[in-house]
C-alpha cells in the first residue's frame, strides 16, 4: 500500500486496504495464540530452571492462565478462518409483504419496516425506499428497501423468512388476541460483474406513481415496472422523482432477486435434503414470533425468547442477530469437524 505505483491507483489503494482490513482480524488473533504459546514455553522453562518457591509459584501462575486461555484464543482463529460469506460486505435489499391475517398483516408489515429502519439507524446505515403498497390504515402490503452500510448483510441476512405476531389488532372490538404474519426476504445486492442480466428478457414499462393522496402522489409517469419474461419476475420501483433513477433501482432488485433465487437453487442442489439449523433463509419458515400480551419475542431457530418486546420493535435486534450468528458459526465449525 505504501509502494508510490500503489498509492497512485485509487482503485489498487482501495482493494489494498480493503483487503488489509479483512486480515486485521486474523493476524491480531494469530498473534494472540502465538502470544499464549509463548508465555507458556517461557513459565515451563522458568518451572524447569528455578528452584526459588516464589518464582516457581509465579512461573505456575502464568502457565495455568495461559493455558486456560489458549482454548478460546484457538477457536477464535478458527472462526475467522471460516470460508467467509462472500456477500456479508454488500449493501442489502430487504423485502417485507403482508401475509396471512389481512389489515393486521399489512399493520405488522409495517411494524416490521420501522423495526429494520430503526435498527439501520442505530447502525449508522441508510435506508432508501424503492417501491412501497400502503393500506388505508396505514399498513403495508408490501415494501422493498435497500440498506446501505457496511456489514449490512451479514447482520440482516438472518432475517429472510416468515414472522408471525400475536396480538389484539387495532379494529378488533372485542379484545381477542388474533395471528398474524408477514415475510421477510433479504438478499445481496449485486452489480454487473457478477449477474449480467440479459435485457432481451426484460420488459420496462413506464406508470403514474399512486400514492396516499397530496404531495405523496407524482404528477409524472416516472414509476418503472420491470418484468422478467422467462420467470415472470416483477419489480416495480416509483420511489424516486426521476424515471431513470427508477429504472436502475428497479433492474438492481430485478438482478439481486434472480442471482438469489439462482444461489438459492444451487444450495438446494448441494445440501439435499439436510438442513442447518440457522441460515437456510427459506421464505417459507416461520422464524420468529412477537407475541404482544406476554411481551416476548422468541426465535424458533435457536430457542431463544427475549421479554423486552418494546425494544426489540424499537429496533433494538442485536442480542438476536449476535445470538443467531454465534450459532451459525457454531455449526460451520461443526461442519468443518
């Protein structure tokens, strides 16, 4: 990095200290163990050598601490060792619908968004809505949204699937708890250089955008629907003013939407009928559930409930997502033996 050729070529430079950044973590670990092997060669030299009861006891200290370290700090390096997911850096498209349970559903869709709006906040991330179907009620038949920020797929992938939410609707009139759920898919965003989408097999049509009335509805016909002919795939975007941001919006979800269902399609290839416990993303799997009378969130996947609802609908998801990718971790490690 610090060769003037280097320093020279942005794009060179960049990689570079790209790179640099993901080894950080492998070589302090590295040389943490390297540390810890090395106190404990120096405390049995000392054990060997000395004959004074002081530095003897001084010496067992040491050896007794670093070898009951040296466990952790090995398994630490295999976890970074792991073959890392090779999209944990990009940006994310996230898309929530309402599903079984009509306006409840479409209520808790868009509690749904908020939840992942306010966690990106926390984050530091931005949020960019793409296309959006609202309800009277103020409830969402279904949204798509990217998020922008670094690590946002490897803390969000884990979402993708059915949540299901447990609680006395607002038009409900007689107190009855009522289920409800709404799906999450979370995938990559992609760029040429990995998914070349063959424009022959799409069709662009252009549409007024619809809104919810005054300034919301664009005078314009700038909304963009992209239609993939051999799948039938359908991406609408009518979040921004200009038809050609639009545009490219809608062909990135297009792009992200068919790489993934390709991705989805070799894994299932691969693994069969064997499943992992966490990070199948399957879209048909109930992963969690918010349950409002008991104040709970439980995650099916890992057995885990939290009693703080409230914050965890506020955004606060961290103790799930570092819970759930401790155990995704946990079985990699397994699986490598």
């Amino acid at each position: 990095m610090e060769a003037p050729e280097t320093y020279a070529d942005p794009a060179a430079y960049a990689s570079l200290a790209k790179e640099q950044k993901e080894l950080e973590p492998v070589v302090s670990a590295w040389r943490e163990l390297t540390r810890l092997r090395a106190a404990m060669a120096e405390a049995e030299d000392m054990l060997a050598a000395e004959t004074d009861p002081e530095m003897r006891t001084l010496a067992r200290e040491e050896l007794d601490a670093a070898r009951a370290a040296l466990p952790e700090a090995e398994l630490a390096l295999k976890a970074l060792l792991l073959p890392r997911d090779p999209n944990d850096g990009k940006n994310v498209i996230v898309e929530i619908r309402g599903g079984v349970g009509g306006e409840e559903s479409a209520l808790f869709a868009a509690s749904l968004y908020r939840m992942y709006a306010m966690y990106a906040e926390r984050r530091g991330w931005t949020v960019s809505v793409a296309n959006v179907s609202e309800t009277d009620l103020g409830g969402i038949k279904e949204i798509s949204f990217i998020v922008e920020g670094e690590g946002a797929y490897s803390r969000l992938k884990f979402e993708s699937g059915v949540h299901r939410v447990q609680r006395v609707p607002e038009t409900e009139t007689q107190g009855r708890v009522h289920t409800s759920t709404a799906t999450v898919a979370v995938l990559p965003e992609v760029d040429e250089a990995e998914f070349r989408l063959d424009m022959n097999d799409v069709r662009i049509d252009v549409f007024r955008s619809s809104g919810a009335g005054g300034q919301k509805v664009n005078k314009t016909s700038s909304a963009i629907r992209v239609t993939h002919i051999p799948t039938g795939t359908v991406v609408e975007c009518q979040d921004e003013r200009s038809q050609y941001k639009n545009k490219a919006r809608a062909l990135s979800i297009l792009s992200s939407r068919l790489a993934q269902a390709e991705r989805d399609r070799q894994a299932a290839q691969r693994a069969g009928e064997r499943h992992s416990q966490v990070g199948t993303g399957m879209r048909n799997e109930r992963i969690r559930t918010y349950n409002f009378p008991q104040g709970r969130v439980t995650d099916h996947r890992i057995g885990l409930t939290l009693y703080r609802i409230d914050a965890v609908m506020d955004g606060d998801l961290d103790e799930i997502i570092d819970a759930l990718a401790a155990a995704d971790q946990a079985e990699k490690l397994r699986q490598e033996g």
